[in-house]
C-alpha cells in the first residue's frame, strides 16, 4: 500500500512538519511554479466543466459526481503510489518524500495569512484589516466590523488548522503520500465544488460528503491539540476542552466545530453565530456563548500562539508516537 513502513513514516511526517515550519509556502517559488494543490484543482475544473452539466436533471448530475470523485481519488493515490516507488528505488530518495509532504501542509501558511490580517490592523485600520481577511474566509468583508473581521480570522484559523495541518499530516501518516494526495484531492474538490449552489448541489455531494469523512478523525485531533494549547494564550485545557465538547456539535459542519469551539474556549470568546456570505445570511449558534462576544485584534494574536503551540504538540505527539514504537 506504501512503500515505507509506519514508524519510518513518522519520521519522514516530523521532518515535514519542521520543513513546513520553517519554510512555509516561499512566494518566491511558487510565484514560478505551479503549486501542485493547483494541478488538483485544475483537474477538478475540468471535470466541472465538462460532466456537471445545467441541462441533466439531478440525479444524473449527482451520480455523475460521484463517479468523478471516485476517478479523481483513484488519480490521486496512484500518483503517490507512483512517486513512492520511484523515490524508494532511488538512492537516497527517501528525503525528498519530507519535502514533497511539506508542500502539501498548510500550517506555516496559515499562520502568515492571520499574521497579516493581525499587521492589517495595527497598519491601515479596519479597512485593511478587511481586505487581508478576505484572502482567507468566504464572508462578504464590507459587512464585517472590527470585532467580526477578528472572529472571522481566529474561526479561520482553528478551521484551517485542521484541514490544512492536521489532517494531511494524519493522512500521510497512515497511507504515506498516497493518502497524503488523496486527502489534498477530495479537500480541493470540497471546497470547488462541494458547497449548496444551485450549480454544485447534486454535482458536489459526493464532494462534500467524503470530505465530512476523512476531515472527521482530524478535527477530533485539532480540537485535542487546540485545547493542550489553551495556556500558550492565558486559556486553561479544562476550558478549551468543555467548550469543545458542550458546543462542537451545535456547528453546521460536522467537523469545524470542533477546532473553532476549542479555540473560543481556549480564548474566553465566544465564535461563530450569525454571519453573512455574500446576500446569505447564515444564523447559527455561538460557540461558548458564555464567552466575551466582542473579540479584538489582540484576540487574533492569540490564536496565533494557540496555532504556533498546537502545531509543535502535534509534532511533539509523532515524535513520541514514533519513540514508544522503538522502545
């Protein structure tokens, strides 16, 4: 299934974590590069444009979804079957999967994007605070106060943990870089095509769906790590954690509430509640409604030590993973 056995794997995840710590998503290269997440949605695209067609009634469009998803995963993991193998018969080869991984982990990039909606404000005022959130969540950001563009990008940040740390560093971990492609893939097509439009209803279920899956056991885990990281911002675990468990299923999604619910307790804030996309106005409940309601840039700088702190656990917990397996 992959070439490299788990406990080797572990190694090659903490060496990608660093390597993603470290350097992130260079601007520089992928400004001449093609990063290869878009190569994904490139593909997606073409599938989009070609198979979801407006004239099909419902059902033909739905199940012409899933037989796209199941191509699109098929394509996925027998490229990281491919690129394993090759690496594997290659000497030294086997560095280079850390910096393959690398590429496809997020929590580096996340924490810049949050950084600069935080230097936003301190900068230019709410107005640029509003242009930099808008780089990084789907609401309409001219309908955002200050305390809205705040939530806003500390929600964005305990979401994106999950999705775009923990779970392909979980993926990896157990199928190597076949799983680690497979997440990446379904997750693009999730957030192209898996949202209720009129256009990608019937056409992304199949989409969203499977994303609700394989996100489920990582949102359990960054919900975990986020709570562990509760006394890096002044929080307590104990708090973190009953907010998670009290209200993470009062989110829409079955799998967000549980990072950005540990994240308002982490904070003492409370997170998500009504809020607008684009002429949609969405009324969900708070999370930790108990908390302070009006967050503030300082609360941002927050979820930033909150990130930086889980991250380093989640590292922390492979290594030990990895140690307990050789002992």
């Amino acid at each position: 299934m992959t070439e490299f056995p788990f406990d080797i794997r572990l190694l090659l995840l903490i060496a990608a974590i660093a390597i993603d710590g470290l350097v992130g998503d260079p601007d520089w290269l992928w400004r001449r590069l093609p990063h290869p997440v878009t190569w994904f949605g490139a593909l997606i695209g073409f599938c989009d444009r070609t198979f979801n067609r407006d004239t099909a009634a419902s059902g033909v469009r739905r199940a012409a979804g899933v037989a796209v998803v199941i191509v699109l995963v098929a394509i996925a993991w027998f490229a990281g079957v491919a690129i394993e193998r090759v690496l594997a018969g290659v000497p030294y080869g086997v560095v280079l999967v850390p910096l393959i991984a690398s590429v496809f982990l997020a929590s580096r990039s996340l924490y810049d994007h949050v950084a600069r909606v935080l230097n936003a404000f301190h900068s230019g005022g709410l107005e640029a605070a509003r242009q930099a959130v808008s780089m990084i969540v789907g609401r309409n950001p001219d309908s955002l106060d200050k305390a809205g563009v705040a939530r806003a990008a500390i929600e964005s940040t305990a979401e994106n943990f999950s999705d775009g740390g923990v779970a392909p560093a979980f993926w990896f971990a157990v199928f190597g870089l076949p799983g680690l492609f497979t997440y990446k893939m379904i997750n693009t097509a999730d957030s192209m095509i898996g949202h209720r439009s009129a256009r990608h209803e019937a056409f992304g279920w199949a989409a969203a769906r499977l994303d609700d899956l394989v996100n489920l056991p990582a949102s359990r885990l960054a919900g975990f790590l986020i709570a562990m990281a509760a006394p890096f911002a002044g929080g307590t675990i104990r708090q973190s954690a009953l907010a998670m468990l009290d209200d993470a299923r009062k989110h829409r999604s079955p799998n967000a509430g549980w990072p950005e619910a540990a994240m308002a307790g982490a904070l003492g804030i409370a997170l998500a509640g009504p809020r607008r996309y684009g002429e949609r106005v969405v009324e969900d409940p708070y999370l930790n409604d108990a908390g302070r309601h009006e967050a503030g840039p300082g609360d941002i700088g927050r979820a930033l030590k909150v990130l930086r702190a889980a991250t380093v656990l989640g590292g922390t917990t492979v290594l030990m993973l990895w140690l307990w397996l050789k002992s």
